[in-house]
C-alpha cells in the first residue's frame, strides 16, 4: 500500500479519490477547519490533526510515499480575492507544504488548485510552484493539465481545475500520463432527486424571500433537464444541462446555490446532492446537527472525486510499473 500525507484534507475528496485505487492508505492528514473535519472524520478511519499547519513539526508527519493537498485557492480564485502568494491569511501556505516536501523527499507529490493558478500575476505565481517543486529534486519530472469534470470524471459539472503530478524518479514519470478524455453519460437527474418531496425549507414559494424572487423563478425556471441559479438579480440557466461551478460561498445570503424544477415544486439543491454533483458517493455521511452554510461550504471547497480517482489509478501504476 502506498502512504498518503494529506494537507488541506478538507473532507477528504482528494483523500477518497486515492483511496478507490485500493492501493493507497492515508497515514496522515491536517486539516485546520473544525467543521470539515467532522464530516472527514465521519467517513474515514483515520484521524485527523486539525492544527494550524504553521504549528505543524515535519519530524511529527510518518513517513509516506505520496503528498496530496489542494492548497487553499482563494488567493487565486477567481470569485476570491486574487492576492496570490501576497494574500496575508493563504498565500504563503503552499511554501507549508514546500517544507514538508523538502525534506520528505516523497516519491509523488499531487497538487490540485483553481485553473486561474496558471495564469495569476501573469504566470509568475504557477511558475514560483513549479520552480520550486524543480528545486526539490524534482526537475523534469512535472506532469500538469486542466481538466474539468464533465469531461474527465463523467460528473455534470463545469468545473476546471489545474492538476499538478511532480515524481522523484525519472522511471517513474516516464510511465505516467494524465488521464484522457470520456463521455459525459451522467445526467443530473442521475445524481439530483426530482421527483421525490424533500424538506419544506429547500423550496421557493410566493412570500418565503421578500421581494419578486419567487415570481421571476416561476417565470424563468421552465426546464425540469437542467440547472438555474438566482444570481441576486436574475436568474441564469445553464444552457449546457450542467451543473455551474459550485462555490464555497454557497448559501451565504441565499443565493448562489443552484436549483431545479422538480415535481413538487422550484427548489435549491440539499448540501448532499452538492457533494453528489462533487462525485461523492452516495453512502457518504454528513453530520446532522451542522449548518446547510457550513455543508454548502465544505462541498464548494472539494474536489470531483471521479477525476482524482482516474490521475491517482494512473499515479499509482506508474509506480507499480
């Protein structure tokens, strides 16, 4: 079994998505969020070290074989603040996992971050991760793409994202391709319940939001095969019958979250139909007593879970090989 040090564990999609090769075991995992770590810590065996990552000793992380981490994108987000590495609360925690790395040495090192890395500050930021993943032995030896879940990881979702893949061994990197491209056959009736009654508090009726809300969603929402968003002022359909990038802010003030025409009524999506839309299984757990913001969060925050799996099933065999 390969060793996995997870950071930035979050809920552990990226952790899930190397454990489904099963040939991987995580050894270790940080995650700084509280919440996340109750809902990571639901569905894995593994406990979690909820430190700050500052705090964190590298002679206390076990030895391991492959480093996994989505460093915290809101630095290079889009829809964040865009301060890349000059960001005072998150640009200097991808230099964290560049101490651990260092001196760790692992044979693998897997990064997974927004599509807007590569192209922040003109280049210079994903050119700083890349320089110094080189710097660290492993030169030549660096595979990255972005690929986007509705057609790479068969998930209706629009979301592309840049993947890292940095070996310490030329024989190793030599076998190793990204994954190739498949047919979307999932359809969002598959993963979103459309016909079934849900709670009360999900759905959209004349004088539950203040405001003409409900009337203009009557109105526009005339398609029961794809998904809308209230976006403050209107509402947006997506013409592609995907899913629209979720985000971590989902929820906040009530907008963002997408919604969809269901027999019983113009409803938002419940937070696990959006871990569902992130690849999550369905026997993935949630805690009950945790705020629909807070879950809204945590999925906005993962990862697709399909397109892991595929990179780290190529990522492992090339290490068999």
């Amino acid at each position: 079994m390969y060793k996995i040090c997870s950071l930035f564990a979050g809920v552990g999609g990226i952790d899930l998505g190397f454990i489904n090769t099963k040939k991987c075991e995580i050894v270790y995992a940080n995650e700084f969020d509280k919440y996340a770590v109750e809902t990571y810590e639901l569905n894995f065996k593994n406990k979690v070290d909820c430190r700050d990552i500052h705090e964190v000793k590298v002679e206390e992380i076990p030895d391991f074989d492959i480093m996994v981490g989505g460093f915290p994108c809101t630095s290079f987000s889009v829809a964040g603040y865009r301060k890349g590495f000059n960001d005072d609360r998150t640009g200097d925690l991808f230099f964290e996992m560049e101490k651990i790395f260092k001196v760790k040495k692992p044979r693998v090192i897997f990064l997974e971050n927004v599509k807007n890395l590569v192209g922040h500050d003109k280049g210079k930021t994903f050119m700083t991760v890349i320089d110094r993943l080189e710097k660290a032995g492993y030169k030549n030896k660096i595979s990255y793409q972005v690929l986007n879940a509705c057609e790479y990881g068969n998930i209706p979702q629009n979301r592309e994202r840049i993947y890292i893949v940095a070996f310490r061994d030329k024989k190793d990197y030599d076998k190793f391709r990204m994954p190739m491209p498949i047919t979307l056959t999932t359809s969002i009736k598959k993963i979103f319940d459309f016909k079934n009654k849900v709670d009360e508090k999900y759905y959209y009726t004349s004088g539950k939001y203040k405001g003409d809300i409900y009337d203009l969603l009557k109105e526009s929402m005339d398609d029961d095969n794809t998904v809308y968003q209230w976006r403050r002022k209107y509402v947006r359909k997506n013409q592609s019958n995907l899913v629209p990038t979720l985000t971590a802010n989902m929820g906040e003030g009530g907008h963002n979250v997408p919604l969809i025409k269901t027999e019983y009524g113009i409803r938002k999506l419940m937070p696990i139909e959006c871990f569902y839309a992130q690849g999550f299984p369905k026997n993935y757990k949630l805690p009950k007593n945790m705020s629909d913001a807070r879950l809204y969060k945590q999925a906005g925050n993962s990862v697709v879970v399909p397109v892991i799996e595929r990179i780290a099933i190529n990522i492992v065999n090339a290490l068999d090989n």
